[in-house]
C-alpha cells in the first residue's frame, strides 16, 4: 500500500459532553443570536422592499426623488440594501441550523427550516417584480429595466438561500454520539474519522476526542471523505483499519449504511 507519511501534531481533547441531552441543549443555546439577527435583518431587507416599491411608484414625494436620476437611484438603492440584507440572514440561517438544526421526523418543518432563505428571497423581490409590472404610471423602459434588476437580484438570493447540503437533528446527533475517536482542525467546519484523511494532510496541529466534543467545537458533521470510507468498510465488512488508501468511490450516495445502523444505535441508548 502506497501511503502518504503525514504526520500530526495531535492534541486529545478530554471529553465535557455527558449526553446527547446535554449536546443539544448546548447547541440551541449557541443558534439563538444567529437566528435573531437573521429575523432582524430579514425585516429591515423587507422594510426596503416596501420604500424600492414607494420609490419606483413615485409614493414618496420627495422633491429630489420624484426627478430622474434621483428616482432611479433611490428605488435600485432601495433593491441593493433589501438584496444585501437578505444575503446575510441567509447565511446566518443556514449557520444557526447547522448549529441547532431541525428534525427529519417533522418532515414540513424541516423542509420550511431549511428553505426558509429561497422562501424569504421570494418575498423580498416577487411583490416588488409584480408592482412593478403593473404600475400604471411607469415607462416600458423602467418596467423592463426593474422586473430584470429584481429577477437578478431574486436569484442571487436564492443560491445564497438554498442550503446545498442540510443537516438534521438526527444526522448531528447520530455524528454526536457514535464516534469515540474523531479528528479535527481549529478552522475546518467538519470533523473527521481518519486522522490521514487527505482533507487533513495540510493541516499540522489536529485534535482528537469524542465527536460529541467535536459537534460542540462547531463541526456539525463528519466530512464526506471519510464518512464514505466508513459506510464503504461497513459494506464490506472489514473492520476500521486507519490507513490510507484509494480514494473511495462511493460517490454521492453517502452515509447510508453508517447512519441507519447509528440511527438504531441512538435509539436503543435511550
Ligand atoms: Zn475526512
């Protein structure tokens, strides 16, 4: 076998996570400041849909405004400031549901939980497009030049909105509770299974402890690499060597085997 020699310099971490209770509790409490400001900055993307709307139907008197180009400049302005606020609640949607993430057994909620970004990124420029399109007064050209500026900006925020790779309650809990020995970095939002996982080879100083110590230090879950590794050993029956080998090809159908069986596990240890 044809290993890479890296070596690490390994800090073991000495567990504080008692129970998947405690775990929990630790994690709602860390997502609450993200999930405030998001509905903060949410409202206020809103409240600027709301004057874009007043601008561009000539609503606010505003002497400067209701002339060209101060009433193209204000309502863009208005549309800049609602896309830019919407963005960053978005992202700070998906890090708070990662930290305190929904449960898969509540299937419309944790759909709504997790699309919530695209579903607010509808709102903030969907009534704004319409009112637009409809305005009696508008020339053609503004009608054109705003139902584009707000469809652009409505697929900015939906990409920003869409979270590429949801987390469920269950799947952090399961990644909590079942690992014994796991690897990971200061920076890196992901722990790992394999200390010479390739993802890891550019690192020097890891830590090592229970994954439950992990979720706590902000790796909400286990990195695709190795987690693939994991369910391709299952598969196959081998027991947890740590050596690096081929890269695994179990592509994007990840943690099956290995989630069902910690799924069983989680439930039982009740
Ligand atoms: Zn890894």
């Amino acid at each position: 076998m044809a290993a890479k020699k890296v070596t690490h310099n390994v800090t073991h971490v000495e567990s504080t996570t008692n129970s998947k209770e405690e775990l929990l509790a630790v994690t709602k409490k860390n997502a609450a400041p993200y999930r405030i400001a998001t509905v903060i900055l949410w409202i206020l993307g809103l409240v600027c849909e709301v004057f874009a709307v007043l601008f561009f139907t000539s609503k606010l008197e505003w002497g400067v405004l209701c002339e060209e180009p101060g009433h193209t400049i204000a309502w863009i302005a208005a549309l800049a400031l609602d896309l830019i606020l919407v963005v960053i609640g978005s992202l700070l949607w998906k890090k708070a549901n990662h930290t305190d993430p929904a449960s898969k057994k509540d299937k419309v909620k944790f759909w709504i939980q997790n699309n919530l970004g695209v579903i607010i990124a509808a709102i903030a420029f969907i009534p704004f497009i319409i009112i637009s399109l409809t305005d009696k007064n508008a020339s053609k050209k503004d009608k054109t030049m705003a139902s584009i500026i707000a469809a652009g900006a409505l697929v900015v925020c939906c990409l920003f909105g869409i979270d590429w790779n949801p987390v469920s309650q269950e799947e952090m809990l399961t990644n909590a509770g079942l690992y014994d020995s796991v690897y990971w970095t200061e920076s890196g939002t992901v722990f790992h299974a394999f200390e010479d996982c390739p993802h890891l080879n550019h690192s020097v100083n890891l830590f090592e402890g229970k994954s439950a110590d992990a979720v706590k230090a902000g790796k909400t879950r286990m990195c695709k690499t190795c987690q693939n590794k994991l369910a391709a050993l299952a598969e196959s029956g081998e027991t947890v060597e740590k050596s690096h080998d081929d890269q695994t090809e179990a592509g994007t159908e990840e943690n099956t085997e290995a989630d069902t069986e910690a799924d069983t596990e989680a439930n039982t240890a009740e």
